[in-house]
C-alpha cells in the first residue's frame, strides 16, 4: 500500500466532487477510479485484495472488482482516506448481535447526496409534509435513517411533519392538518411500526379524498427488526394497501453501511439512486457473477457515496435483477454462516479488532 502521506486529501475531494456532478454515463469509469483510490487507501479493503491475489492495476471492468464482505464493517475501521471521524452510524441488529458501524467523515456531502437520489424519484422535499414513524430508530442516536430523515424534514420547511413513535393520535392530528393544505404528504415507517398502527385500529377514511387526488405516499422500510414475524414484501404491501386504503406502498432500500439509496414506487421494483448499482453473485459462490434478469443472487453493491469508507459492499440480501440490468429486487436474506470472503479475514488473524489484525 502507499504511504498514508500520499496526497488522499486532494483525491477524496475530486471523487466527492465528480460523484456530486456526475451523469448515469459516468458510472463505470468513475467507479473504477474509485475503486483504485480505495484499494490503496483503504488498509482493510487493501489487505483483502492481497489475500485474494488481487492485482489492483489488472482490474478493468465494474464485474471484476472484488466486494468487501458486509460482515467486517461489525469488528473493523472500515475507512479510506485519514479524515477526521465525525461520528459513526450504527445498525439496529437484535439483541446479542454486534451493530455495524459506518464512519461518517462529511456529513454534508452524505446529506446532499441522500437529498439529490430522493429529489430525482420524488420532486423537491419543500412539495411535502414528511412523516416518519420509526419506533426502534429514535429509540437510537447513531441511525443513518433517522439522521437522513432529519435532514430531510428540515430541508422541506413543514412545521406539521415529525417523528412519531407510537403517538398514533397526535400522528392523525397532524396529517389532518397538513390535508388542509396545497402539499402532499410523505409517510416513511419502518415496517413494523406501520403495521403496529394499523393494529392499533385506526380508521383511514379521513385520507381518502387525499388518496384519490394522489397527494398521499406511503414508504416502508427496514423490516420487522425482531419485533414482528417476517412477512414477504408483498404481503406486508397487500396488508397496508388493503388497511390504510391506498393504491400502493412506496420502499426504500437502504443500511447502515450505504450512503446511498434505492425508491420503489410499488411491488418492491427498485431504482437505485444515480451513485449506487446493484450487481448479483452466485449464491453459493462469492465470486460467480449472476447476470440473467429474474434470477436469485446474492446483491453486492456499488455505492459511490462510500467515498469515505468502502464503496463495494457485499450483503447478505438475496435478489434479482430486472431486465434493464439496473433495476432490482429484494428477495429475502442468505442465513447466518459467515461468507467466503469473511472466512478469509478471520483466517489471517483478522479477528475482533476495529484497526488491526488480532495477534
């Protein structure tokens, strides 16, 4: 690896700058510069090539770039670059699980971005009242979702939307205050708090004229953490769909370890943001490609965001592709065992510490 005293500075700034202003046409080329900043930036992400034999200057196409197991963002620094660490997200997991966590270097350049993906999905944050019922999430001060959310209520100028926990009937109050004006109304949940609020029985028939000139949006995201028995995505949609009486639910895909984000305007199609894509593995071979639209892969991620931190993520999420390449579902998650690439780590000594190999 080269010297730490190598000018990163001035190569963050320019790929931060270039992923602020870049077109869908310069994601591959500006991928790869960022992979080769980060392959000699990033000490994890370089020790990891080296122990599969990777050599950084032969790596010429978006397919043949190896993804860091999502595992190791739990036990290890996951950074690129020396800048200053301003704070860190941290996941949710269950209880007994070890939270990843993912550096936050330049919250501005995480927020403008966050803020640009949504506005070319949605239109301009200052069209809506936004409402996010996230119990569990502000329950937590390290939430990438609440911080993004925060951002995004501030940004929209509505003094009627918030945060809500459970506080269902000063939820309606305020939803039936913001129908009383010329703005649409966005309601992002984490899936089980939705759910949990249509069991609370609460009667939607005060949005419905609402629902019908299309000023209502309901987003879920995050899953049922623990608190609820999983559901496949389109049964939860069904569900709300039928409870809350609207044409169909919106999702988001995001985590702790992206910067970046992916909408689907219904049945759980996602257009991932213009600094993310989405490539398949094979799902019992870390480094086979899946390409065929339809098919079940592993996802592994390209988030140009991760500037800072590691943009080539594998997960443990199962998907498919749609057949424009770009477009994607989620389809469940691969069970507990460690992967591969994970495996390789903790072979060469790199075992619980967040900045080095364990002796």
């Amino acid at each position: 690896m080269q010297s730490g005293n190598e000018d990163w500075e001035s190569l963050s700034f320019s790929l931060k700058n270039r992923v602020s202003q870049m077109k869908d046409t310069d994601f591959e080329n500006l991928a790869l510069d960022v992979f080769r900043y980060q392959a000699t930036h990033n000490p994890l992400y370089h020790i990891y090539l080296g122990l599969l034999g990777v050599d950084i200057n032969s790596i010429s196409f978006l397919a043949e770039i190896p993804f860091l197991p999502i595992e190791l963002f739990k036990n290890h620094l996951v950074q690129s670059g020396f800048a200053p660490i301003l704070f860190q997200f941290e996941s949710s997991g269950t209880t007994g699980q070890i939270p990843s966590k993912h550096i936050v270097c330049d919250p501005e350049f995480y927020q403008v971005q966050a803020k640009r993906i949504f506005q070319a999905n949605y239109g301009s944050l200052a069209d809506y009242h936004i409402f996010a019922l996230l119990p569990s999430y502000l329950e937590r001060s390290s939430s990438s979702l609440v911080f993004m959310m925060d951002y995004f209520i501030k940004q929209s100028g509505s003094e009627l939307g918030g945060f809500y926990l459970n506080q269902y009937e000063s939820l309606v109050e305020n939803l039936k205050a913001a129908l009383q004006t010329d703005r649409k109304i966005w309601l992002m949940g984490v899936t089980f708090g939705l759910l949990d609020w249509v069991d609370a029985g609460q009667d939607f028939t005060f949005w419905k004229d609402a629902v019908e000139a299309g000023r209502i949006m309901v987003m879920e995201t995050g899953g049922m953490k623990g608190r609820r028995e999983e559901w496949l995505r389109e049964e939860v949609h069904a569900f709300l769909q039928a409870k809350m009486q609207v044409p169909q639910i919106a999702s988001e895909y995001g985590m702790t370890e992206l910067f970046s984000q992916a909408y689907a305007d219904k049945d759980g199609v996602f257009t991932p943001g213009i600094s993310m894509r989405v490539l398949l593995r094979e799902v019992n071979d870390p480094f086979g490609q899946v390409t065929q639209a339809g098919r079940v892969g592993g996802i592994k991620v390209i988030d140009l965001a991760n500037i800072d931190s590691c943009s080539f993520i594998e997960t443990k999420d199962l998907g498919s592709l749609e057949a424009d390449g770009i477009r994607f579902k989620v389809l469940g998650r691969f069970d507990n065992s460690e992967q591969r690439g994970c495996n390789l780590m903790l072979a060469q000594g790199w075992g619980t510490s967040q900045e080095e190999p364990s002796s």
